[in-house]
C-alpha cells in the first residue's frame, strides 16, 4: 500500500466516518480549497453539517486506486435521514448512495485538492422529494 492510498483509507475512516478532528488537521493542508472555506476547519464544517441531517451515516470504500501523488475514491454511503437537509425536513427515511471523490496530495502527504462527485438527485428521491420540470411559458 502506498503512503497516499494509506492517507486517503485514514481520511475516509477518520475524518468522514469517525469525524475526527485531530485526523483532518494532520491529513488536510492548510490551503485545501473545501466547501465554503479551506483547509481542515472547512472540512469538517461540511461533515458536521451533513452529520446534523445523517447522523448514522457512513461511507464504504467500494474501489480504490492509487497513482503518484493521487488518489481516486469510489464509495458508497448510507444514513438515516434525523434532521435537516437543505429544504427537506427530517423524514426517519435510510438513504443509500455512491460517489468518488479525487484527492491530491503534496510531498509531505498531506491533502491539497479534493473533488467530488455523488448522487444527490437520487438522495433527494429517497427522501421523497418530487421533482417537477419547469412550466414552459404559455404552456401547462
């Protein structure tokens, strides 16, 4: 196993799974850009606010793939939906989803970029949310 592909299992395992800060600031750099912010704080602003929504929620590592100083993730998740999320109010509903996340690393192996993908659209379908399109105008 390499040092990246050790780092990424850690990060997943630590940060996403068990919301351990201690981990995030020894695995994320600094200036990693991240949702509304950088760096490890902004990390974990996002865990704790997905956590609030799905408090049970955990992610399985379904494949991963290690090349130079990258790391693609290819996971899958599931949580019961208790609080929040976004406009949908707590519906007691488990909701199960995939998604791969992109991580880079500096030589120091710590994380400098991270991009990710997930099926949000079939989260909200899960949850019971009903999706219209648009009313085209002078039409119904």
């Amino acid at each position: 196993m390499t040092d990246v592909e050790a780092a990424a299992r850690r990060f997943i395992a630590d940060v996403w799974n068990a919301s351990r800060e201690e981990s995030a600031y020894d695995l994320i750099a600094a200036d990693c850009p991240g949702l509304g912010g950088t760096g490890p704080a902004a990390t974990l602003a996002w865990h704790r606010d997905r956590r609030a929504s799905f408090p049970d929620l955990r992610y399985k590592i379904v494949e991963l793939v290690a090349a130079g100083d990258r790391v693609a993730v290819h996971w899958r998740a599931a949580g019961t939906q208790a609080g929040q999320f976004g406009p949908v109010p707590p519906t007691g509903r488990v909701v199960s989803y995939s998604g791969a996340t992109f991580l880079r690393f500096d030589a120091a192996g710590r994380i400098i970029d991270v991009w990710s993908v997930n099926e949000l659209f079939q989260v909200l379908q899960q949850l019971g949310v009903e999706m219209l399109p648009p009313l085209t105008p002078g039409g119904a």
